[in-house]
C-alpha cells in the first residue's frame, strides 16, 4: 500500500477464460497484482462494467503484499501489471539489479483524512514535537508512511533518524498495540483509521496528507520494460479500460463505495463512511517526481531518479 493491505480474492471479467484476439493484441489473458483496498477500486469497477473485455482483455487479479514479492513473476512475464505504491516501484527501481519498470497509469492519491498519524485516547503527545523519544508504528520501514511523516518530523524540529524510533508491525496488529501502549504512535490509512478511533478512542495527531506532503501520488500501476516493448497494443488496451474506470472512480463516490466490499473484508458501511484519497486521471511525471525527490531527501535511495524516464502515456 501505497500499503493499504486487506485480504482479498481474486476475480475475473469473463467466465470464458479467454477473449477472442480481434484487435491484434500481443496477449489477451492478463495476471495484475492489486491491494485489495481502496487504491485498486478503478480495477475492479473495469472489472465489473466489462471495460476489459471490451478491449478485448480477460483480467484475473491476485491479491498482493508488495511489488517485491512478485518481482520473479513480473520478470518472468507470469504476471503482467502491478499495482506499487511509488515509493516500493521508485525504490525497486534504483536497484540496477532488479527489473526496470514503466508506469502506465495513476491509481491514487492522498486526501485529507485517509492517512495520519493516530494517538491513543488521553495520550500526552498533543503535537508533533511530543513525539521526540517515542516510538511510532509503521507497516514498512522504508515505506509510504515514514517518507510522509518525516517533513513533519522535520518541520516540527525533531531529527526523524534520531528523535523517534520506527517499529515495524503488520497492518492487522497495530490497533491492538495503540490500544495496549505497546507503541506511543501508529501511522494508519483508513479503514484502519475510522476502526481506531471507534476501538480504541484514538485520536489524529497529524494528517499525513498536509503541508509538505499534501496530495502526494500513493499509487500507480507499473510494467517492465521487457513486458510494454513486447506488449504495446495489450498494455494500450489495458490503460484505456483503466482511464474509464479512473473517471468514474474519480467523480463518482457511490461506485467506489459499491465496488469496495465486493474484493475486500471491508462492511458496506465502513466503505460508505470512510475518508478516500483521490482519482488521479491522468499520468503526471511532475506529480511523481515528488515522491523520488522526498526519497532522495531522506536517504531512501542515494541517486536522483528521473521519473519522466518512467512514464508512458496513454494514447487512447
């Protein structure tokens, strides 16, 4: 997620299991790697208006933890698309050992209320600066979380490698560990943050989504270099079935709502309740470009990446 990690199921647009190859496409049955949650919401709203299969696409979904857990997969062309938080794909790619990658559309971006850093009830940490000394959870240590939180670190005159210490703890654990006091602070997306204020009274220190850090680009959907130069009607197919669903996901709430529940543990309720990020519907290197920079600012990579390089725009 971006690090948005609910288990999901997988799911297909055709109970053929094939398409017919009409429009000269290079492959037709497709593998995409996706976060059951709310950053793959466009795939799965393809998925059930049939916008794949008008392309001529039959797509099959399995749910993922990371990029880097399928990285055999995507260099062995078993798996075709993934959906990567920026940082994990910037991250993969500035290892020159590892496939390199092309981003072929956006998926998501941060919005007030949907990321932050959560405090328990009556916690004594009342801004930012309180958190000199504590420890903060986080579910990756070179993650969308602790890339977003240290500007604010920073800002709040704190030394993010020295005055706090990041733990490491699983998506599914920490509102236990905020409720307990096994953590003084935990950075959460909803669901996750709707579900600790109600469990456990916690409360936002700080949106991760402000200031420095306001709308930055969460997720995008990335292919390898080898898969778009041996692909390119196929992947043109998939990023106009994909622009469909990202406009309809980016003005419509109602869809995005509905879609939830069908590919995730998420409860209607909860779908229709909590905070969202935004829709991004179009493919911005500048926008991106944020994100390699803040990496390169606090030492998650040690050279600059040129994301333009990385952008490949959809035709149709």
């Amino acid at each position: 997620m971006a690090t948005l990690v609910i288990t999901g199921c997988s799911s297909s647009d055709s109970k053929t299991g094939g398409t017919t190859n009409a429009g000269g496409l290079e492959k037709t049955d497709l593998l995409i790697g996706e976060y059951p949650g709310a950053d793959a919401a466009p795939l799965f709203i393809a998925i059930e208006r049939g916008f794949f299969k008008e392309q001529g696409l039959n797509v099959k979904t399995e749910a993922i933890q990371a990029p880097q857990a399928v990285l055999g997969k995507l260099a062995n062309g078993s798996m075709d698309v993934v959906l990567g938080s920026y940082p994990t794909i910037l991250f993969i790619q500035s290892d020159p050992k590892n496939p390199r990658f092309k981003y072929i559309a956006d998926s998501y971006q941060g919005a007030a209320g949907a990321f932050g850093i959560m405090v328990p009830k009556d916690s004594p940490i009342k801004q930012v600066s309180d958190l000199k000394g504590k420890k903060i959870a986080t579910n990756a240590l070179k993650g969308l979380g602790v890339l977003t939180m240290n500007p604010h670190l920073k800002i709040a005159g704190l030394d993010p490698d020295k005055d706090v210490t990041y733990v490491e703890m699983p998506t599914t654990a920490q509102i236990a560990a905020l409720g307990k006091g096994d953590v003084d602070a935990v950075w959460m997306t909803d669901p996750n943050v709707s579900q600790a204020k109600k469990d456990v009274g916690a409360t936002m220190l700080l949106d991760t989504m402000s200031g420095p850090t306001e709308n930055l680009p969460i997720t995008g959907w990335a292919a390898t270099e080898k898969w778009i130069a041996d692909n390119p009607k196929t992947m043109a197919a998939f990023q106009k079935a994909m622009a469909k669903a990202q406009n309809i996901a980016a003005t419509d709430r109602a869809a995005v709502t509905k879609i939830l529940p069908t590919f995730t543990q998420m409860k209607p309720e909860t779908a229709a309740s909590i905070n969202l990020g935004n829709y991004p519907t179009s493919l911005s290197a500048q926008r991106i470009q944020r994100v390699a920079d803040l990496m390169l600012e606090y030492k998650f990579i040690t050279t600059k990446i040129d994301v333009n390089s990385m952008i490949v725009q959809s035709q149709g």
